[in-house]
C-alpha cells in the first residue's frame, strides 16, 4: 500500500514517513500544493495524507482537484484547525477522514488500517447504485428516487458499506469494526442505532425498506422480493 504524506513541518513528515514505513507502507512525502500535485499526477497512490497549510496553498486545493479529476483516492486531512466548521468544511470537499493536530501515531495508524480497507472498494467506482439509491462517492452526495438524502458521515460510510456489498448479510461486528474501527462490544448498540436513523432517511417519502435485518445474525441491503 503506497501513501503520499503532505507536510511542511520537516520533523512531522519525518516522524510521518518512519511510523508508516515502520508499520509496512510504502510511503512518499510532498511538501507543498506544488509537488503534492505532480506527484499525484505522475504516481498512483492508495491514501493521501494531507495537510491544509502548506508553503504556497490550501491542501483543500489538492483535495478539490483530486475530486475534480474524479480521482476518489480516500484522503485523511492531518490539521491543527480543529474548529468544527474546518472539519466540516475539509469533509465536505471529500476529505474521508478528518485528524487533528496533536494527535496519537497509534490512532492515525487506525484510521490509516480503516481507511485501507475500505479502499479496495472506493477505486472500484465513484458512484454505487442500487435499486432507486444512488451514492455519489466524490461529492458525497445521496439520493433516493431522486431525493436528495441529508446523511451524516457516519451513515454516510454505512451506507457506502452496505452498497458495496449489496444483498450480502453483513454482522453487526463487521460494522463496527470496518465502519467505526471498533472491536465488538455485546453490549454495544451503536449499530442498531444508526442503521434505524438510515432507514428513517431512506424510508421518508415512504419508500420500501432496504436495510433487511437478518434476525441473530445482522443486516443486508437488499430489497423485501430479494
């Protein structure tokens, strides 16, 4: 797995680059929008991990021309903006992750683990359908019916998980350990819980459900004749 780290802080990137390669990834490293952005055309990479202030730009700047391009490269935004209209702002360009600065080396290599797995899927195509729902993956964008669909980002990568596995019974630790990067908890209803507030969303204009429970077992999106 080949990472593109962005970063201007010279002992960050450094300390960036040795925790990753330790950890078994290929890992290149750009310092400004500039050489971000060659090396994005010239190399194929499988996460971006991505600064906002940079030397000569706004790493949002490589973020809106990666989505432009309609490359959907999952990007990690690493920032020490850490207002909430900054986190919203970098996910709302596509940004798949969002990390504040400081931050913990064992919790970037988490979310670095999530995020690749879930990448073999995202380079699989930037829109996922099935039956009347359509997920626009670069813009995050969803519709049902062509209703538009206001999901957070948490049902947002939910649905993207079941749409990627459609008709496929997935179990609630799968969930939690594919989309929040949890191991299981019994007692846990986390899960539960946001599937109900997706279907609420799917089902508003009295739409035939799609999130099937599979009772003992977990969920599949599928529909009610399948």
């Amino acid at each position: 797995m080949r990472l593109l780290v962005v970063e201007d802080d010279v002992s960050l990137a450094e300390g960036l680059v040795t925790t990753l390669t330790q950890a078994g990834y290929q890992v290149d490293c750009a310092g400004s929008v500039a050489e971000a952005t060659l090396r994005l055309e010239r190399q194929e990479f499988s996460l971006v991990i991505l600064d906002l202030g940079l030397p000569d730009g706004d790493g949002i700047d490589i973020l809106r021309a990666l989505r432009r391009r309609k490359q959907v490269t999952p990007v990690l935004i690493l920032s020490a903006r850490d207002a909430v209209g900054e986190r919203i702002r970098g996910l709302d360009h596509g940004a798949d992750d969002y990390l504040t600065k400081p931050f913990a080396f064992d919790e970037l290599l988490a979310r670095v683990r999530a995020l690749g797995r879930r990448g073999g899927a995202a380079v699989a195509g930037a829109t996922l359908r099935y039956a009347d729902v359509e997920m626009d993956r670069v813009h995050h964008r969803v519709t049902r019916g062509g209703r538009p669909l206001d999901l957070t980002a948490r049902e947002f990568r939910l649905l993207e998980y079941f749409l990627v596995r459609p008709d496929e019974v997935v179990s609630r630790t799968e969930l939690l350990e594919k989309v929040w990067d949890m191991s299981f908890d019994p007692g846990s209803n986390v899960v539960d819980v946001h599937v109900s507030n997706l279907r609420g969303k799917l089902e508003e204009g009295n739409e035939p459900r799609l999130i099937q429970t599979v009772r003992g077992v977990g969920f599949a999106l599928r529909t009610e004749e399948t």
